[in-house]
C-alpha cells in the first residue's frame, strides 16, 4: 500500500471533536452523511462541532497538488482589492477604469452559446461581502464555445461605475515562452474548494509548467471551481502585471477533479494567454 494510500485510510478512520480540523482535501462527517455543523466558511478545512465527525477525502476537490498553498486574499490594499467576484461564480479582474478581465464560460451559458446571467462584479469580496459592487453594462469574449475552443476562454466586461479609479487596476504583457515559464507567479481566484469561494485564495510563487499549444499553458497554481477568471500576474518594476489566465483544469477525460499528491501533467490545471486578448484589452481601454 503506498503511502498516500495509509494516509488516507489513516484520515478516513480518525474521528474529531470540535476543536479540531480535517486535512486539506477531506470534509467532515457525522453517521455516514456530511456533518451539517461544520462550520462550512472553513471550506476544506472544516471543524466540526456535533461532538465527534469522520475526516472523509473530498473526491471533488480540485486542483490542488500536494498541501494546500493558498493564503487568503484579506488584504484592500492594491493590488489585491483590484481582483473580486461575479455573480456566476467566478473571479474577474480589474484591467481599466472600467473594464474587468474574466474566462468566457464564466459568462457563455454552454447548452444556448448565448450570454448566461451575468450582471455584477463585487471587487475585493472578503468573507462574502464587498463594499462596493458595479452593473456590467457589455461583454465582449473570445469564443462561445470555451470547451472546444479552450485557448480562446477569455471575456472582457465593460462596468457602469469606474471602480478602477478607486480600486486601482493591473497591467498586463505578453512574455515569450521562455520568460513565461521562468516567470514565479500569483494565482488569486474564489476557489469554491477554499473558504467555500467567500474570500479568494492566492497561491503565490505557482509557475506556468509548460506550452502544450499557442496561446495554451499548463500550470501548477493551486485552484478550484470559481477561480476560473483569475489572474497568473507578477512584479516588474514594482508593479503588477498578468501575464496568464486561469480558465480549467486538465483531468485527461476525466470528470471528476481529485486532490492530488503532487502536480502532473495528466492533471494539470490550464491557462491562457493570447496576442489577440492583448490587443483587445488595449482597444478596450482606450475607448
């Protein structure tokens, strides 16, 4: 039996009392069934408080590779407050005054190819709550077709209120392979897998791993459903810069997204980058 696999078995049996948590990748259980007093804003981490519950492997976490590195994005200082929430779940970020950054799933309804729900963004959310909010009055995306057309799941979204006078915004460029992959990075996205998506998590110093198309990377950063949106970005010359992405995980046809010992490329998670969206987001700020 491998090592992974004592442990798990290890984990699985282990009861726990209130003050306690379970591992990163478990959730807590009462008499066979979720233990509804969990304390649910811990997300994967989460205590019980029914007296004693069973640490059970999450099988749908996703994408983490090995402990969990992500810390939680608390702070309202630039640039962390520049990143927020939409309304569909996903993360977005601030690119303009009023333009905000997102994947095009997080905004394509996948059974019409028609524009889903999408209407708000609430940037620096913490614990649920953000104290400001902006209408999005136009969209503009890559492909209505994410799924197929992975390397083009980009969106763009126009703002009825400039928050990014108040909130500050990134810059973006565009790296050869060579600095892509040597470049260390961020990924901040509300992870449904972290804090339950209510406070995002950053995992700083991820990396793009490689190329496996133009304009399609795999990377490490640690993620889950709702970060899909987020930004890869690092500092040059003391300023924030994206320089990828982050839009789907790569399961090798799966369906089901696992907790993961340690980063393969067989379940990688994904990131895009592309002259095109370069060259909207410049369009798009200047009008």
């Amino acid at each position: 039996m491998s090592l992974l696999l004592i442990l798990i078995s290890f984990v699985y049996l282990r009861l726990i009392t209130a003050e306690e948590k379970c591992l990163i990748g478990y959730y807590c259980a009462h008499n066979g069934t979720v233990d509804n007093y969990c304390n649910m804003k811990m997300g994967h981490t989460a205590m019980s408080s029914a007296g004693q519950s069973t640490c059970i492997p999450d099988l749908k976490i996703k994408n983490v590779f090995g402990d969990d590195a992500r810390v939680q994005v608390t702070s309202k200082d630039y640039p962390w407050r520049a990143i927020g929430y939409l309304n569909t779940g996903c993360t977005g970020t601030l690119v303009g005054r009023d333009l905000v950054l997102t994947a095009a799933h997080c905004v394509i309804d996948s059974n019409t190819q028609q524009l889903n729900n999408i209407r708000t963004f609430y940037p620096n959310q913490i614990n649920g709550k953000a104290e400001d909010s902006s209408e999005i009055t136009w969209v503009w995306w890559g492909t209505t077709k994410p799924d197929t057309y992975r390397e083009d799941d980009w969106a763009l979204l126009r703002l009825k209120k400039p928050l990014g006078d108040q909130y500050g915004y990134f810059g973006y460029k565009t790296l050869d392979d060579s600095a892509m992959l040597a470049a260390q990075g961020t990924l901040v996205g509300y992870s449904v897998n972290f804090l339950n998506g209510r406070t995002a998590g950053a995992h700083i110093g991820c990396h793009i791993m490689k190329k496996l198309r133009n304009n399609f990377y795999l990377h490490n950063c640690h993620s889950g459903r709702g970060s899909s949106g987020g930004p890869i970005f690092a500092f040059w010359d003391n300023s924030p810069y994206i320089y990828a992405l982050n839009v789907a995980e790569y399961r090798n046809g799966g369906t089901e997204s696992l907790w993961l010992s340690q980063y393969t490329e067989t379940n990688a998670n994904i990131a895009i980058w592309s002259q095109q969206l370069f060259e909207k987001i410049d369009e798009l700020r200047k009008s």
